[in-house]
C-alpha cells in the first residue's frame, strides 16, 4: 500500500459481504492485493494462505485472519474478489482493492509504454475501453492534479481520445500503450467540482505553510497536511463552527423577560465604514444574525498592531461589562505554564498550531444569544459565536480543547488556551503525534491558522519563552518591553515593571533582593522617592533580563539539587540537576523578608530559606531523594538539637516529608546561590573573598578605560570582565563606575531625565496683547533676493504672520516689524524673542521703549521656552516642501497661502480659526464649497453681534489654552533627581564638530533660579546662566579620573 495515495481514491463499495451492505474502499495501484477490516465484514473463512506474506507501507508484516470473497455490485456485471482479512486499516477504510482487483475489472492502465505529462500542459492520449455500452466518458479525476476531460467513444472500435491535464509544478509518468488505453475506472468517479476545490485548496495550503526552514522531513510535513487539508482555515473560507463545545451565559439574577439595554457610545464617522464592513463579514461567515432582542450593549472600535505594509487595521468588540457583573462565572482552570515547560525534556522537535479565531470557532447556545446583543448604524445584531469580552469565555474553550485532545495532552501534545505544541524526540515520533492531533480537530471540525503555524522547529517561541532540546529562555521579542520601560514616575509605574519582569523571575538569581528598593516604593508608609539606589535596581534588573542563562528541563529520572542561601533581608533558593559544582539550573526563586523575618537570627534565615524552597519548589522534590547545598555549616546539626524552639519544630516537622540529606560547600565555592551570575567562566583560580575593593576598581578601570576596553557600555564591559573573572555584586560595581567615568560622561548621549516640570505661561485675555517674534533661516536665496523669514504670533488667537527678508540685520528686522506688524496689527503690550543679535540690538530695544512695548528673552540654545512658535515653524516649513519648485528658490512667493491656510484651519487647542479670534467671523476661502447664507443685519446688530461673537471666542480659546497648559503641566512631571546649589555638572555644547565632546566641564551650580541654573567652570571666575535642560550630573570617581588612557 502506498500512504501517499491514502484520500485520493476513496470511493464507496456495495457488496453483500459487508454489514449494511455499503463500505468505503481505497483504490490502491500500490498494493499487490486487496484487503478487507474484519469488523466491516458480516462473516469470513478462517482459512489462511501459509506462503502469504503482507507486509504494509512501513514493511512491518501484518497478520491475516482469514480471506473472504466479496461480490461488488458497482459495475454493470457484478465481480467477485478475493480480499484478505486483517486487524485493521488506515483512517476510516473498510477495504482496500489492489492491483488484483483493477486487472480483474479491466481498469487502470496497462503498464506498458509511458506517457510523461509536463506540468501545467495536457496532452491527448488513444484509449480503448472493454467496457460494452459505454457511449459517453465523463470528466474525472485521474490523481489530484491529474484531470481526464469527458470525450466520446466509437461504438464500433471502443476507441476514443482521452485528453489529460497536469495541474500540477511536477512531471507526471503514466504507463500506458497507446495503441491499447482503457479509460480510467469509472468506479472511483466523483464529484468534478469537489475534486477541483481539493485541488485549489492543496495549492493554497502549499502556499501558506511556512516550511522552508526545514531541511529534514519537510515532504513528510506536507504530505501530512495535505491528508488533512480539512482543518486549515485558508484564504476565502467562511469560519466554520465545532461541535465540541457550546458557551453558555447563565444570569438567573435577571428575571425571565427582563434585559439590559445599554446606549451605544458615539464613534467617529470614520469608523463607521469599517464597523460596517466588519459586521457585513461576520454576517458572511455566520458568526452574528439579525435580532430582535431586548438586550444591547455598546460597540467599541480598537486598533491592532500595524501590518507589515505600516497600514493601521481595527477590531470591533462590544463592552460586555455590565453582562458580565450578572454572569455565574465558570472556575474551570487555564494550565499551569510551568507544568507545560516542565514537560518538554527529552524534546527535540517542536510544533506550535493556532487556532484560527479560536473563540469565534465556540457557538453560543441558543437561549443565550439574545444577551449578545448590539447594535450600529446599520441594524441590531447578536453572536451566534463566542465573542472576545465575555466572563468565563477563557474557560469553555480551555475546557473544549482539554476534552478535544484529552487523550493526547501529556504524552503527545501540550495546550494552552488556542496554543497547541507537539513534541517528539525524533521525526517519525514527531509526524506520528502530529497526525493523531489533526485527526481530532478533524473529528471536532476546529480550523488552523495555516501561517501561524510552525512546524518541525528545534527553537521556537511557546508562551513568552524560547524553548529549544536544550532548555527554556525568555523570548526576546518579549522581554523588549521591559528593557525599553521608561524611568517610572509613579507606584503605579513600578508596579507595570514589576509585573513585567517578574513573568521571568525564575532566569534571574536573587530576584527579591535585586528588586527590594523598587518593592520598597511600594509600601503605603514610603513616601514617593526616586533615588540613585533605585535607579541601580531598575537597570540591574534589566541587564539581568538581557543576559539570561538557558534553563534546562527536569528530568525526574535523576536527582535534583536545591542549592539555598539568605542575605538580610532576601532568601534565594537554585533548583538544578547534574553532578555538584557542575550542576545546570531549571529555576531561579527568591523572596523578601517581610518584617518579622528580617528579626530572625542568622541560622534561622538560612534554616527559612530551606523551608520555603521546599515548598515553592514542592512539585519537584516530593516523592524524590535530593540534595540540599548550604553556606552556613550549622544547619548540618542543628536538627539535632534536643529542645529547639516552637519555630524550628515547626520547620523540623514540616521538612519531614522530604527524603533530602544536607550538603555544606564554603561560601566563596556557593556563588551559585549568593552570586547574581550564576555561571561566571573563570580562568584565573582566584578566591572571591581575596578580591579587595581597590582590586575590583583596578580590574574595572584595566577593562574599560584601556585602548581595547574602548570605554565601552555597561552589559558588553561586564561580559568583557567575566570572561577571566567574577565576584558577588560584579554587575553593582560596572555600573557605578561607568556612571562615574569622566570621559564617558564628556563624550556620551546618555543621562538622567531632568526634565523639569512644564512651566504654564500665562494666557492673555485679547489678542495682541502678548506676541511672540522670531527669524527662520537662512533659507535658498529667491530670484528676489530673500533669504530670511521674519514670523510673529499672537499668544490669545494662534494668529500667525509671516514677512520674508533679505538678511536679518538689526536694521531690517526692526523695519519689517514696525511697518509690517505694528503698523497693520496695531502695538502689543508684550514682545517675547530669543537672544538673537538682531533682537538684543540697541535700535531695537529703541523702538520697543518709544512704542512702550515690555520685551522679554528666552533662554540660550532652549527653544522651548518659545514653543508654540517653533511647532507653528514646522507646519509653515511641511508647508513649503510640497508647494515650492525642486530649485526651492520660489518659497517667498507661497508664503502667504501657507500664511492663509495656517490662519484659517481650527487651531487643536482653541478649536477655533486664529482668522475667527482676531475678526470675528470665518474668512471665505476660494474653491467650490460656500458658506450657508448669512443672515441680513442693519449696522448696529452687525456690530453688536461680531462684539459678541469676538468676546465668545475670545474666552473659550483661554479657557481651552489654559486648560490644555495645566494638563500639560501634570503630565510632564519632573524625576526624582534634581540639581542643588554646589552640585557638580557638565554643561552640553551646542556648536561643535562631529567628533568634539558633547559635554563639558565639570561646572558648580552656584544659584538655582526657577527653570535656568547660575554655573560656574572649575578653577575659573567666570559665570553664566544655562537653562537646566542643558545639564547633566557629573559624578566624580578618583580612579576613573587616574586610571584614565
């Protein structure tokens, strides 16, 4: 028989022999004989064939029960069979009809000459049927991709000629005389249409597999998938619905008739076609259905992740938050993830399957589908599917895929939710477990995402971690998110940290103790504090995260180790295996003390942490002998104590249940459990405790200050280090001498966020009082000669006013802003410019006194201080780009459109036109789109109603400025590091070459005032005053500053 026919020629069989008269039977030229299951036969002869041997497709012999002849009653004439009776066959076959059969019925080819059929060709082939009467032959499907075309047949010769197709990228052989051909068997025919989608969905499934990585095993892969072509949810199909499961919504405190009806929430028009489009397509595939329920819950619209093409797609859900409140919750668990990690030794190859949809695949009973209920523009609709939102959805389709593959979970497959991983040691346990998972989704009607699926990896990303035949580590991809956390600025920040890296608390040694300064913050009786010792904890932990070691998997056939220490405030605990001191771990564990503890004596610590290992590690050691390794030797006698207190009896009786016996290794051998690098290569046989303090800096200082140290960043300097050496607290000493390094802090970006927080400028209460001037360029010199653009905006209305210039003279700006803005605009009280020569020039602080208009400066290289003008700069500049010609020597002559569009477009904030604020009404603007007609007013109303109508915009647009100020003022809030009098810093350069320093100094901040520092260089008389943004702390280290080459 060969297994790679098995499906293609399936065809039904009438024969008297067989119960209910009827069974499905396997076309097979691969097979010398034909075969029949003996459950599928009413009674059969005993009689055996001694000299017969069967052998199937993997060449393991089978054993022959006995022979039966059938009468098959599909052809015109009935034929009888001679079929050997067997245990079983493959899938749902009752029978397989080999080569004996096609030569006594007169179909197949003769093997004679062979016809080879490129692909995608056809070719016309001389065939002669036996068969008597037959006038016409249909369409059929040869093999798939192999399609004979109808034809008819000469009714005195028998003779016709049979044109045949390839479909398929491959050369196909047919052995054929084509001076004798007999059409192919008319007993298999099927369905042409059916068979044409089979073949369009092989050829859509091949492109969707991702197999390319495989290099072994991957046609095995196909073939398999292609068996069960059934079950992957490809392009164009409609998501189908199991039968393994149905969700229910139990609310008995609703009395019967009785709903909840909750408004929709206003969405933007500009989700309403995508609303639609998505119900139109839920409707498609059955998923929802018009309803005439009484209950209704809110729509909302979320975004995803942008696709690969940067395109920004949209889920619609409905917020079933009030549904739920009055739903009996189902307490059916998820599985424990370390319980699945646990089961992966021995593993080699690995497959993760994902269920297309998983929660849409679950139907609704139909009593509850009425609680589903929403509603849009288009109508009012409920689930026939299990939606995303709904209470205790998580535990019916866990419990749908636990009785689904309940035979399976354990020894063959792995599940998670919609996650499903199949593993095996070698390829043919591999494909023979992956086969028995795709029969039941098949049986269970459960679609597959066919490119979200992976197949036959030896690494592969499972539940957040990468596991691989070695062992488990967390997955990068998700780890990203911790490294890339942002400095908190709030418990609820720590918190978000937390949560996130202690998902992979087991990969890191120590965990509590690193993290004690963060989880102190915490605490209700600790004020917000955010200090360099917290700082330390936040980056430690994520360097921890980055440089993760492999855990490996348990293998309870062998004994496991429990190494254990305790600090004085931390206990930590290492489970591992393999022979002492060369031992691998398989978890990481560790806690805080909680305040009674940290009273504990020192032998009652390390005595704690033994205790609590045991239980937290429990799964492990129960049943089991192990070894428990410790630093402190008096817990090797202390359970011989004749009359310990209540505690240690209580500790004493609670490790009875253990079979453990207790080995003391010296601490400086105990890194493992004492160290936060748990595999150090050592090269240099050197004692940790002969390690001095200066040694270690002398050693730091030789590996990155060095020519081939090349000051490099703290992670690659400590693996540089532990390359020869390591100690207790390595990662704590690289990153504050780092920090300290005066060359690194001259020439490198980073620094603390010193933001401070935003100071909120007032808010004038008509326009024109407060404007703000400033002159971009130089810009391409215009064939008229301009070069500068002078520009002016209103504090109150966002007005905005641009006048080009030919250079940026004192004289000129003076000029264009007496003639240009105050002669057209009228006079401000307030002037706020840079310190720009032009502006601090004499003649223009002249005019600004004869006008008696207060002139104010921001600071020196801060051009934040003048915000709104330079974001305003940006649109006029977006603006230029996509008006002004390639030579960009006509930008002068766009000016005033940009000009104009800016003034007549709503302002973000005010929500008014800056045109509306200044004039009282909305400009008309040229192209097709009119205005409604105005009413007609007589002089005086017209007055009366633009005053009016002024002082409304006026005093919405400051209370919506001032609003907008004062949110901005509390989100921007200020680290906990903040710059006192006497602190040393270093001051950034703004005008430099590309490789100048960007720092220099160290300067002494000898005044603080407000947002600007008063700075002083060491060893110079000289002062300035910078705006704190400028700064950075300078952290003094004597021998980063010796040591220095």
């Amino acid at each position: 028989m060969r297994d790679d026919l098995l499906g293609h020629y399936e065809v039904y069989v009438v024969s008297r022999e067989l119960k209910g008269e009827l069974g499905v039977a396997l076309l097979d030229t691969g097979s010398q004989v034909s075969l029949v299951k003996e459950s599928s036969l009413i009674k059969f002869s005993k009689e055996k064939d001694k000299n017969l041997r069967i052998c199937g497709v993997t060449g393991k012999q089978m054993e022959i029960k006995g022979k039966v002849k059938l009468r098959i009653e599909n052809t015109l004439e009935p034929l009888y069979q001679i079929c050997y009776v067997v245990d079983s066959l493959p899938r749902n076959l009752d029978i397989i009809l080999g080569q004996d059969w096609l030569d006594n019925a007169g179909y197949g080819f003769q093997k004679k000459t062979p016809v080879i059929i490129p692909p995608y060709s056809e070719q016309v082939i001389k065939c002669k049927t036996l068969e008597k009467g037959v006038r016409f032959i249909e369409h059929q499907i040869l093999q798939p991709g192999l399609i004979c075309a109808a034809s008819l047949v000469n009714c005195e010769t028998f003779e016709f000629p049979c044109l045949v197709m390839n479909l398929t990228d491959k050369p196909i052989c047919m052995t054929a005389d084509p001076k004798l051909e007999k059409p192919p068997t008319m007993l298999h025919r099927q369905n042409f249409k059916n068979q044409t989608n089979r073949i369009k969905r092989l050829q859509l499934l091949k492109e969707n597999l991702r197999l390319d990585h495989i290099t072994e095993g991957a046609s095995d892969i196909r073939k398999i998938c292609e068996e069960y072509v059934d079950i992957f949810k490809l392009p164009g199909d409609s998501l189908t619905a199991t039968s393994a499961a149905e969700h229910t919504i139990p609310t008995p405190t609703i009395p019967k008739g009785k709903a909840i009806t909750l408004r929709n929430y206003r969405l933007p028009e500009a989700q309403q076609q995508e609303i639609k489009r998505q119900v139109t397509q839920m409707l498609e595939e059955d998923i929802v259905t018009p309803s005439n329920s009484g209950w209704n819950f809110p729509l909302l619209v979320v975004p995803k992740k942008l696709d690969a093409s940067g395109k920004r797609k949209w889920r619609i859900c409905v917020d079933f938050r009030k549904l739920n409140e009055v739903t009996v919750g189902d307490s059916y668990p998820l599985p424990n993830i370390q319980d699945i990690l646990d089961k992966l030794g021995r593993a080699r190859y690995f497959t993760a399957l994902d269920c297309a949809s998983g929660y849409l695949q679950v139907p609704i009973a139909e009593e509850d589908r009425c609680k589903t209920a929403f509603s849009t523009a288009d109508g009012h609709f409920e689930y026939k599917r299990m939606p995303f939102g709904l209470k205790s959805a998580p535990s019916t389709f866990q419990r749908m895929m636990n009785n689904v593959l309940s035979e399976l979970i354990g020894n063959r497959c792995l599940v998670y939710m919609d996650d499903i991983l199949i593993i095996g040691e070698t390829l043919e346990e591999h494909n023979s477990k992956l086969r028995a998972v795709f029969e039941k989704l098949h049986e269970s009607n459960l679609k597959i995402e066919p490119d979200k699926c992976e197949f036959l990896k030896e690494e592969l990303s499972y539940l957040g971690h990468i596991v691989t035949a070695e062992g488990v580590k967390p997955d990068d991809k998700k780890i990203e998110a911790v490294v890339k956390f942002p400095i908190p600025q709030s418990q609820k920040d720590v918190k978000s940290f937390l949560g996130l890296a202690g998902y992979y608390r087991k990969f890191i040694a120590d965990f509590s103790a690193i993290a004690r300064p963060l989880t102190n913050l915490l605490k209700k009786e600790n004020e917000w504090n955010w200090t360099e010792k917290e700082q330390t904890s936040f980056d430690l932990l994520k360097i921890k995260l980055t440089n993760t070691p492999l855990l490996q998997y348990p293998d309870f056939s062998k004994p496991f180790i429990l190494t254990t220490d305790a600090s004085g405030y931390a206990i930590g605990a290492i489970l591992s295996q393999g022979k002492l001191g060369q031992d691998k771990p398989i978890a990481y564990a560790s806690r805080t003390l909680n305040k009674a503890e940290l009273n504990y004596a020192t032998v009652e610590k390390e005595l704690l942490a033994i205790v609590w290992a045991c239980k937290h590690f429990r799964p492990y050691l129960l049943g089991r002998k192990f070894q428990i390794v410790t630093d402190h030797k008096g817990l090797t006698w202390i359970f011989n104590v004749k009359d310990p207190s209540s505690r240690l009896m209580r500790w004493k009786l609670l490790l009875e249940e253990y079979d453990y016996e207790i080995q003391y290794r010296a601490g400086h051998r105990n890194c493992n459990a004492d160290s936060l690098s748990r595999y150090p290569i050592q090269c240099f046989n050197v004692n940790v405790e002969e390690i001095t303090n200066e040694r270690k800096q002398k050693i730091i200082a030789e590996m990155h200050n060095c020519p081939v140290g090349g000051h490099q960043g703290i992670q690659r300097t400590i693996e540089r280090i532990k390359l020869y050496i390591s100690w207790p607290g390595l990662e704590q000493d690289v990153i504050k001498y780092i920090r300290e390094c005066k060359t690194c802090q001259l020439n490198k970006e980073t620094r603390p966020n010193i933001k401070l927080p935003l100071t909120v400028t007032d808010t004038r209460n008509i326009p024109w009082e407060k404007v703000y001037l400033d002159v971009v360029g130089p810009l391409p010199t215009t064939e008229t000669g301009m070069k500068y653009i002078l520009t002016c905006q209103d504090n109150l209305s966002k007005y905005f006013i641009v006048i080009p210039m030919q250079n940026q003279t004192a004289d000129e700006v003076t000029d264009v802003f007496v003639k240009n803005i105050i002669l057209s605009y009228g006079i401000p009280t307030e002037i706020v410019t840079d310190q720009g020569s032009n502006f601090m020039s004499d003649v223009f602080k002249r005019i600004c006194k004869l006008f008696q208009i207060e002139k104010v400066c921001t600071t020196a290289y801060h051009p934040e201080s003048n915000g709104a003008l330079e974001r305003t700069h940006k649109t006029l500049t977006n603006y230029l780009r996509c008006f002004c010609d390639k030579k960009l020597n006509d930008w002068d002559e766009w000016l005033p459109f940009a000009c104009f569009t800016y003034n007549t477009t709503p302002h973000s904030i005010t929500k008014y036109t800056p045109y509306e604020v200044l004039f009282g009404r909305v400009a008309n603007i040229p192209g097709k789109l009119q205005r409604q007609p105005q009413p007609i007013y007589n002089f005086d109303d017209i007055v009366l109603e633009i005053k009016q109508k002024m002082q409304t915009c006026q005093q919405l647009a400051k209370e919506r400025l001032i609003k907008f100020k004062e949110s901005q003022g509390q989100k921007v809030k200020s680290n906990s590091y903040e710059f006192k009098e006497n602190d040393l810093a270093l001051l950034r350069i703004e005008n430099r070459q590309k490789l100048d320093p960007l720092w220099k100094g160290p300067y002494e901040i000898k005044k603080i005032q407000g947002s600007n520092a008063v700075i002083q260089e060491l060893g110079k008389r000289r002062h300035q005053e910078v705006h704190i943004n400028r700064l950075k702390p300078y952290f003094f280290h004597s021998i980063s500053e010796n040591a220095d080459t």
